[in-house]
C-alpha cells in the first residue's frame, strides 16, 4: 500500500509541473498567434 501511495504522490509531483509547462507553452503559442494576427490587422 504505501509504495502505491509513493507511486501516486511521484506520479502527480511529476504530471503536475509538466501539465502546467505544457498549457503555459500553449497559452504563450496562442497569445504569440493572436499578436502577430492583429499587428497584420493594424497595417
């Protein structure tokens, strides 16, 4: 039991971190897209 909870307890520590890295390179991808779409735009 307790190495199921180390498993789990690792599995998320490592998820986790990576999760957010991923949607943060998403989110910088969009804002990037959606910045050069409008400076198109203005010109």
């Amino acid at each position: 039991m307790d190495d199921y909870k180390l498993a789990v307890v690792f599995s998320i520590f490592v998820l986790v971190p990576l999760g957010i890295f991923k949607t943060s390179g998403m989110v910088k991808k969009l804002q990037r897209m959606s910045s050069s779409n409008n400076d198109s735009k203005s010109r």
